[in-house]
C-alpha cells in the first residue's frame, strides 16, 4: 500500500484542476466457492478525488489527454452482513479518456481493503473468499459523461472490482464482482485545453532490464505457514513515446513451500507415492523457469506494469494442484487421525493449462522519474502473481533498467 500510494507524489506538479467525485454503484457478487452464503445486491459508496493533469509539462500527460490521478475511498456492503461483512478500501488511481473520445473515461485502481467478515471454519465455513483481514484490491471501470457543464459531469459507469490476499493465506478465492455506477464529478480549478499529440516527438528506444522478487505464498489450507518465493528476471524491449514499454523475457523462480514439501517427505512424494520421482533433486523440482510478455505504461516516476508468461518448468504444481483441488472434500485427511481424501487429477486438461499460464500485475517506483530519460535507472515494485488468472504469491521486488539512445521514428 505505501509503494501504491506513492502515485498521488510520483508525478510532477503538472495539474491545475482538481475533481472530487462522490459514487453509488450497485452489482452482484460471483459465487467464489460451492455453498458460498447467500447474498443481496452489492452496493457501494465512493468519494474520489483526482488532479487533472492539463499543464501537460511530461509527454506521458500529453499523450493521455488530461488524464487524472488521485485516490479513492470506499464502502462496500457485500450483500450479506453476517457473513461476508463489510469492505472499506483506499485506492491510488489513474483515469484517462478511452478511444480519443471527450466523454468515455477509463478508470484503473488498486489498493488494499479492510474485510470485517472472513473465512472461519467453525462460524464461517462457507465464505471461502479471503482468510484475511488485509487484502490487495483492484477496480476497472469504464464511465460515460451524460450531461458536461463546467463545474459538473454527471456520469454512468460500469465495471469490476476484485479482492484477493495474493494467496499469503487460503482460502483465498477472491471477491469478483461486476457493478453499475452512478456519480457526478465535481470540478475546482480551469482545466485548459489538451496539447496536440501531433506536436510531440514520436520516439523509440531499446532497454535491458533485470529484477530480483521475494514473495510470499502458502501450499495449501493444510499446509498454512508463508514460504519464500524468489525470483530473477530480466527483459529486453523498446519504449514508445517515452509512455509505453513493450518487451520479452524470462524468469527464474525458487519456491521455498515446494523443496520444503519434497525433502520432509511429506505425504504424495513418500517412497511408492505418485509423486516420489520429485525426491530425486528436491531443489530442482522446487523450480519455475518462464518466458514472458510485458507491458508497462510510464507515468513519470510510477509504472503500471503487466505480464503474461508461459511456464516452461514447473514440476512441483502438480503436489500443489492435486492437493488444493481435493482439500475443499469433506472428510479432509487429518495426518494424526487419518481419514479420507479426493485428491485432484494431474489429467484434467485444466490442470495443464494453469499449470502453463501465468501472469502478474503491479505497481514499480521509478528512483529517477522516466520523464527525463535516464540511461540508468532503479525502481521498487509490488506485485501479484497468478496461475491462469488465481493468485500465486505476492511480491516485493527491486529491478535496474538501462535505455539505450533514443532514435525518432
């Protein structure tokens, strides 16, 4: 939440208008798990506010087109009080016109939030979507300006939001919920007009870039204590307009919970197991080698940053996947008292698509902001990272980058 915060100072005083936005939004909650408690219409309420970056003295401020950031807080009741409880969240946030129109805004955010209900197994058996407290959270939204005068934009919006604790603890399945907005943007201050993006030097450049992650991340509702995830990565790619970063790479990964499962001798890697062949080199077999896909939007001294990658080598996800797709069966297997236990099948073809497809998202704090085109460079980040879409572990991580000259195109 610092790292995420420092949006609202990473830019330069480039703004002279200033917005407060006060939203009610109403949706539904999706069914994170079988039995899920039953629920109401979700409501919210959201106060926002935003500096309007019309100054445009930075080229990524140009090339959005007055975009604003600002922070958001939230009320979100979940439709059930006693058992989903209630949502208070803060979320940094950057919002920019869509498709060059004057009157489509789209609208990212993340932050964390304050759940009062969570999972218990004795009084809350049921709610399986967050075991925490904490936890990250996500909004995507899109708003359409209805009636524009120049104090007021009453507006409509729909969109998504998600919480998750990025898998530190389970069950962890997550608050997905689609809703419909209704608000009225309250402005202070004269915006001016957008700068002519045909006036700005289009640009391209090459950069090399290295990361070094510690995470953290459990095995399953069994094995609940957080373990190490370590990660090396690197990129190459090019940067355009000084605003987007396009590269490939690949990462290098060490799960502590995986060596730690293979060389106790736990239960599916015991001697006749199914997956005793894991023993053999329990620190190889604890390994993640991928390649990636990245994309970084550059606002100055923040980064919003997303990746897919292809996992190449991973072969301890099928203990974590055979475990975790049986844990959720009644009676579980209790090591004292023995006991039955559905484990999950490595020959669901669901099974080899997630183990395949990862991805991450995250926020990255430039040290020099990218708006003076440093070679050198240092940033902190954090990050999610996720199996097809389900978090995987939640990362800290410190990277270098290096820009190479810059040539108009």
């Amino acid at each position: 939440m610092l790292l995420s915060a420092l949006i609202l100072k990473g830019q330069e005083n480039d703004f002279n208008a200033f917005s407060i936005t006060p939203e009610i939004l109403l949706g539904i909650s999706g069914e994170p798990n079988t039995g899920f408690p039953d629920r109401g219409i979700q409501s919210q309420a959201f106060f926002s506010f935003g500096w309007h970056h019309t100054k445009q003295t930075q080229e990524w401020a140009a090339y959005l087109k007055k975009p604003k950031t600002g922070i958001s807080f939230g009320y979100t009741n979940l439709g059930n009080k006693s058992k989903l409880g209630e949502v208070f969240t803060i979320q940094p946030f950057i919002e920019f016109n869509a498709f060059k129109s004057k009157n489509l805004n789209v609208h990212i955010g993340t932050g964390t939030s304050y759940l009062t209900r969570k999972y218990d197994s004795i009084t809350n058996a049921f709610n399986k979507a967050v075991s925490t407290d904490f936890t990250w959270s996500f909004r995507l939204f899109m708003y359409y300006n209805t009636i524009k005068t120049k104090q007021v934009n009453w507006r409509i919006g729909t969109g998504y939001t998600h919480h998750s604790n990025g898998h530190t603890r389970l069950p962890n399945q997550g608050y997905n919920s689609f809703l419909v907005s209704f608000g009225a943007e309250i402005k202070r201050g004269k915006e001016g007009e957008a700068q002519n993006t045909n006036t700005l030097t289009k640009a391209v450049s090459n950069y090399f870039s290295v990361r070094y992650g510690y995470g953290l991340n459990i095995l399953s509702e069994a094995f609940n204590d957080k373990k190490g995830v370590y990660t090396i990565s690197g990129e190459y790619g090019k940067i355009y307009n000084n605003l987007l970063k396009l590269g490939l790479g690949g990462y290098f990964r060490f799960y502590q919970m995986y060596y730690d499962y293979i060389s106790n001798n736990e239960s599916l890697v015991q001697d006749g197991r199914v997956f005793s062949e894991l023993k053999s080199n329990p620190f190889t077999n604890a390994l993640n080698i991928g390649i990636t896909a990245n994309g970084e939007l550059l606002l100055n001294h923040i980064g919003i940053d997303l990746q897919f990658g292809i996992n190449i080598y991973k072969p301890a996800y099928k203990v974590d996947w055979t475990i975790n797709q049986g844990w959720g069966y009644v009676p579980k297997v209790i090591p004292e008292t023995g006991g039955h236990f559905r484990l999950g099948s490595i020959e669901e073809s669901y099974y080899k698509i997630k183990r395949t497809i990862s991805a991450r998202l995250g926020l990255k704090y430039y040290v020099i902001g990218t708006a003076k085109k440093q070679a050198n460079n240092l940033y902190i980040g954090a990050f999610i990272n996720s199996n097809l879409g389900q978090a995987d572990f939640t990362e800290l991580a410190i990277g270098y980058v290096k820009v190479f000259k810059t040539r108009s195109r």
